[in-house]
C-alpha cells in the first residue's frame, strides 16, 4: 500500500500569506460616515480593507495545503508513475481522463474517446461524459491545451494547483457569508482562520485531490454566501436579479462537479421548504431559489447526455411537488395559530406524498437502479433492518460512512471554535423557535417576521437560512463522517459570525441588562481580536513545525506492479482486480479494465461483484468462467484484502462475499443459522499452492511481498468436425 516516509535533512517552507449593498464595519467601532449620503470613505477603506484580508486569508490557506502535499509526497522529486500511484482509489481514475484528453491528437479526437470509451470497462462502449462527473478534467485540459503554457508548467502540476486554488474560493466564499451575517469583515478573518486550523475536520484536499468533493465544495460555500446576500433586508431589485445569477451559476457548477449533487441539493431543498412554511421567506424568494435548483439540474442533464440518474432524483419530484401543492392550496399563511399548524401538517403530507409517487413513477419508467444501493444504505443507516446486500455493505462497513467520531468534537474545542458555535446554535435555535410561532400566530398577515416591527421576536431571513443550514448538514455530517466536510466548513462561518455578531450578543446582554451600544461594541470588536491572539499565540508554532516535516513517497511494491504491467503486457490487456488498484492501473498503464470504483450504475456493481469471487470461496473452474465472461486475461491478488485484518469480522471483504453467497464466515464468532459452509476453499489461498485445477487454468506471471498476477489460460476450443460440401 502506498506509504510516506520521514525524508532526513531539510527545512520546510513557510506558508505564505460586487458584495451588494454591505456596510462592513471595522475594528474601531462604527464611526460616524464623513458623509450624509449613502456612501463614505470610511466604508470604503473598510471594504478595501476587508476584501485584502480575505484573499489573503484565501491565498494563505492555498499555500498552506500546497506545502503540505509537497512536503508530504516530495511531489517535485518522485518519479511520474510514483506522482500517479499518489492519486488514490477513485482519484486515480478522475486524473485519467485529464491525461488521456491531453494525449489526444486533438480536442475533438479527446472528447469522441470520452464518448465511446472501451476501456474504462471491458467488452463495453460507454460515454464517460454522460456517466461521470469529469466536465472540471475536460475544462482543464482543454485549457492546458490553448494557454501555451507547457514549456513552464507539467500537465499534473497545472491540475493539482488548480485544485488547491479552488481552496482560495471556499475560504473566500465563507469570509463572505461571516462578514454578510456581522457586516464585519472581522467575522471574516475568524473564520478564515478557523478554517486553516481546523483543516483535519474541513477539507482533505492535499491527499485526495481529485475526489469530486474537492471541486464541488468551494461551489456550494459560494452559493450560501449568495443566497445570504440575496436574503439580506431591504436589497434592491437590481441587486436581487444579479444575486440570483451568482446563486444560479453557484449552483450549476457544484451539480456539474459532484454526482452526489441531487442529495446536497435535497436536503437544501427542504431547509428552503421549511423556511417558506414557517413565514421566514416570502413565496417569490422560495420559487426563485426552488427553480434555479431545477434549471441547474437540467442543465447539468442536457450535459450529461440526458443521465437518467438526474431525472429520477428525489429533490427534482420533491421541489414540483412542493411547488404544485402551494399554487392549488391557496390561503395556506392565513388563519389563527391551530388553524395554520393544521394547513401545515397537511400541505407537509401532501407535498411528500407526492414526492414519492412521483419518484416512484419517474424511476419506473426510466428503469432507474443506479442509486438504489445509496438508498439501501440509508435505510439501513435510518435503522430499518439489517442487509446482506453486498453494494450497501461496502458503504456501511467503511469508517468514512460510520458516526461522525467524538474527536472530531475534541479537535474542533481545541482551537476555541466549538464553544462560540454551540453557544451561538443554541440561542438562535431557541429565537428561531419563537419567531416561528409567533408568525404562525399572526392571524392572515402573510409577512415574514423581518418585515413586522410590531411583532416581539424577530430573525433576519439570512440568518434563519444559514441557521437551519448549519443544524440540517450538522445532522447529516453526525449520520455520515464524510459528510462533515459539508458541514465544518460553514461552521467556521456561523461561530464567526456568533462571535462578531449583534444578534447573539444582544440576546445575551438583556439576559444581563447590560445591552448598550458602547458595551456591544466593546465586547464585539474585544472578543474576536482576543480570540484571534490565542489563536496566533497557540497554533503558529504548530503551523511551522508542520510545514518544516518533511517526508517521502514510498511504495516500492505499487511502482514495481505498474512498470512490470507497462512494460510486460499488451496495451489491449484487460485486468481485474479490486475497484482502488485498477483505477490507478487505468491512470500509470493505460490498460483496459473490468470494473472500477465509480459506483453509481447497477451493471458496474453486478460486475464488480462477480469480479470479486476471486477473494471468496469458489472452485477454479467458477472463477475462470466468471472472469473470461467479463473478458479479463489477467487478475491481481492482493494479500491486504485476501488476508484483511483492518475491518472487524463480519465487515471484512471476504465476509462481505461469504454473507452474500450464503457461506459461514471465517474465524470465531456466530453466523446466521441459514448460512451454510463453502464446498470449496478461499480461491485467492487455493490458488497460490498452484494444485490442478489451478495450475490448469491460471499461470503466475509476476509477484511481489503485496500483489500477484495470474494469467488466465484460454479454454480449449473443441475441434469441430469437418462438414462435407
């Protein structure tokens, strides 16, 4: 398995360093503008000011992440091949098709292979733009291609910076939404902050750099920082339109870039939803955000040549029922407090009711099953049985998609986020109760709260936006660990702005009756800039310390495996193997595969299942017929799965294959009473005592302390008889 080790000698580099209608405030305090009108110098020098320290912030955090992998890898030094095994598991086949446009005589030549590719799966044709995600390795190659940069600049060091520099835009884009919540560009500078210390819990960028998440993410935190910005009181028309462009091009780019867009998008969706039901947002601000979540979709649907897997997807049935239901069901925001709670309940159950026919039709009738395996994963994650299902037990046995762990907790206390986050969480939670019912209780005004200054309680549609934002992905991130990354992010952002803010400062000082402008300016202004103190004074030697390590890329196995394939076999040559191993064969060999690690068609995962037999218990003959079926003439062992020790019994891939074909698992421990034992012994032990029927069917051709190739030997042909004229 690919490893690093500490490299002797060296020192590390040191990391180097139109909002519409905002009013920042500086660190001073409010001072009185130098003019009457609507504009001042002073706010002026304040945006200056501000904008300067977020792209800084931005540019820090790039760096930072840049310095890390190079210091990790020895990126500049290692051998090509040792650049490429680098790229692990599904980042490996992502980059393939960034070098493989790039080989390409031609950008058209590039995008026809993309189209009608025969070698990402064996004895198929596939388009691999309408499969997967990978318009971001398009774009870049395309762009290498026209910028005539080649001669200062190599193909993976252009990919990977391009990469880091989208770590600019997400630190960006939460400063953003911190100084639109505070009007403080203060805010900001925490959260950036917070942002890079916190970077275990926020991003993984520097050694997974081309998971899909990686391009997404940064997408997702601009379009909340836009949305803010279009839910801020009293914004102008003008400034709405161009607002909900920036939401509209937010939007579309993070569906174009993840596949898993349609859940983000989901549960977005009902945090719109809930928003719009409780009075928190007008039925125009809905519909706007709701149907540019729909022309995205569609969008990215036309581009990826009419996936199916969009058109089946929950959020798009969910939004046109949510939509079709409000415009039948007038009057919904009229009537007393038991009156409206019953329309509510009713509009609720009607709306998802709906959802589900139609899901249900739409996939019916386009056959869909590409994301039933993501749905029996959820099932079993809501706590609705257990399975045996082979393709759901992959996710539920992987620790990424296990409970976020309690440390995570402890880290994030640590650099003095988590207390602020909690504290601010708690108090606009129980304010956002109120106000809640007390819009419910205003009989037939139809207003939000924000716009009825008679009413007790008050919350600004933004802040009530990123509030339930932070508690809908904060639950989905305890549910799934890889999900924190959705969540951590924007939690920087709300901590921030829970400490720069008035809104929580204010609820606090009348508990202490001590709420006036001086005390709320001092406590403002004094509280981030002590925190900001600690944190310089407790982290920067930490930083330098980590950024000063240096070690090396060291898998000597992996390198060997993939010089040995290069140089040993036909180009034509089709492997089989694990999901992880043949992604990185696809991107260092350029031979042709039977299965991969993009999970989401139902086909690919039948395939990769029966591909897999090679770890089970099966007889020489099955496993031969299993594999010349899917038209593999060589197959790689690896001891680390066939002698599995990370996993727990009973998650361990083998075990995963007995349960599926009803055989008893090995080792001590119960077993269900319908499995029964194997008749044959485990085929990827058996083979390697090289007996008949093994020896008869399967030659070794190359090993090493990890991995083992066999090669499959052709079936004899039985000589027909000759026919007479």
């Amino acid at each position: 398995m690919t490893a690093v080790r500490q490299r002797k000698g060296g020192k590390g580099k040191d990391p180097g360093p139109s909002i519409q209608n905002l009013t920042p405030e500086c660190i001073a305090g409010s001072k009185e503008r130098l003019t009457t009108g609507g504009f001042s110098w002073w706010t002026l020098l304040c945006l200056i000011v501000g904008s300067i320290v977020g792209v800084s912030l931005g540019l820090l955090c790039c760096i930072y992440v840049a310095t890390l992998h190079e210091n990790d890898l020895w990126f500049s030094n290692i051998k090509e091949v040792e650049r490429e095994i680098s790229f692990r598991t599904e980042c490996g086949l992502y980059y393939s098709y960034y070098k493989q446009m790039l080989k390409a005589p031609s950008i058209q030549q590039g995008l026809y292979e993309l189209m009608h590719d025969n070698t990402t799966e064996s004895k198929r044709t596939i388009n691999i733009l309408q499969r997967m995600n990978i318009y971001q390795e398009v774009v870049l190659s395309v762009l290498y291609r026209i910028l005539h940069i080649q001669a200062y600049l190599e193909p993976i060091y252009f990919y990977i910076y391009t990469v880091f520099a989208l770590q600019t835009v997400y630190v960006i884009a939460l400063f953003i939404t911190s100084w639109l919540l505070t009007n403080s560009w203060l805010a900001g500078a925490l959260t950036g902050v917070w942002y890079i210390l916190n970077r275990v819990d926020t991003t993984r960028v520097e050694f997974t750099i081309s998971l899909r998440e990686n391009w997404s993410i940064p997408f997702l935190a601009l379009q909340v920082a836009a949305i803010t910005c279009y839910l801020r009181p009293q914004l102008k028309p003008i400034h709405q339109r161009v607002v909900l462009w920036l939401v509209f091009v937010a939007t579309f780019c993070f569906c174009l870039t993840w596949q898993f867009n349609q859940f983000i998008l989901l549960v977005q969706a009902l945090i719109i939803f809930t928003l719009d039901c409780l009075d928190f947002f007008t039925a125009e601000q809905a519909m706007y955000l709701y149907l540019i979540q729909v022309l995205s979709l569609l969008l990215v649907w036309l581009l990826q040549f009419c996936n199916s897997m969009i058109l089946g997807s929950l959020v798009l049935s969910f939004i046109v029922s949510a939509l079709f239901i409000r415009h039948f069901q007038t009057g919904l925001k009229t009537g007393g407090f038991v009156t409206r709670i019953g329309k509510l309940s009713l509009h609720t159950l009607l709306v998802f009711t709906l959802t589900f026919l139609i899901n249900y039709s739409a996939k019916r009738i386009l056959q869909l099953k590409s994301d039933e395996h993501i749905f029996k994963f959820i099932k079993v994650k809501l706590g609705f049985g257990a399975t045996r299902d082979f393709d759901a037990s992959l996710y539920l046995c992987e620790e990424a998609f296990g409970l976020l762990p309690l440390d995570t907790f402890e880290r994030l206390a640590g650099t003095v986020m988590l207390y602020p986050y909690l504290c601010t969480l708690s108090a606009l939670f129980i304010l956002f109760l109120l106000v809640a019912l007390s819009n419910l209780s205003s009989s037939g005004s139809g207003q939000m709260s924000g716009e009825n200054e008679e009413k007790t309680f008050r919350m600004r549609p933004d802040i009530a936006y990123n509030l339930l934002h932070t508690i809908f992905f904060g639950l989905l991130a305890s549910s799934t660990m890889r999900m924190k990354y959705l969540w951590t992010g924007h939690m920087c952002a709300f901590a921030a702005f829970g400490v720069c803010g008035k809104e929580v400062w204010t609820l606090y000082l009348r508990v202490l009756h001590c709420n006036t402008k001086t005390t709320m300016r001092l406590i403002r202004y004094s509280v981030p800039i002590v925190i900001l103190a600690f944190l310089y004074y407790k982290f920067w030697p930490r930083l330098r310390e980590e950024v000063s390590e240096l070690r090396e890329f060291y898998d000597p196995d992996t390198v060997e495996l993939m010089d040995w394939i290069r140089l040993k076999t036909p180009k034509r040559a089709v492997f089989a193997g694990s999901m992880q191993l043949l992604a990185g064969i696809k991107l260092c060999t350029g031979r042709v595969l039977t299965n991969h690690p993009h999970y989401e068609d139902q086909a690919l995962r039948e395939r990769t299942r029966e591909v897999y037999q090679i770890y089970a218990r099966q007889s020489a003959k099955e496993v031969h017929k299993v594999l010349s079926s899917v038209g593999a003439d060589y197959f790689v062992l690896e001891d680390s799965i066939c002698y599995e020790r990370r996993h727990s019994r009973g998650c361990r891939l083998r075990d995963l294959l007995d349960l599926a074909n009803g055989h008893i698992m090995d080792g001590s421990g119960e077993n269900d009473p319908d499995l029964v034992p194997a008749s044959h012994p485990r085929f990827c032990e058996a083979i390697k005592t090289d007996v008949p029927p093994y020896s008869a069917l399967f030659t070794r051709v190359f090993g090493n302390k990890t991995f083992l190739i066999y090669k499959l030997k052709k079936a004899k042909k039985k000589k027909k008889a000759e026919s007479g004229p």
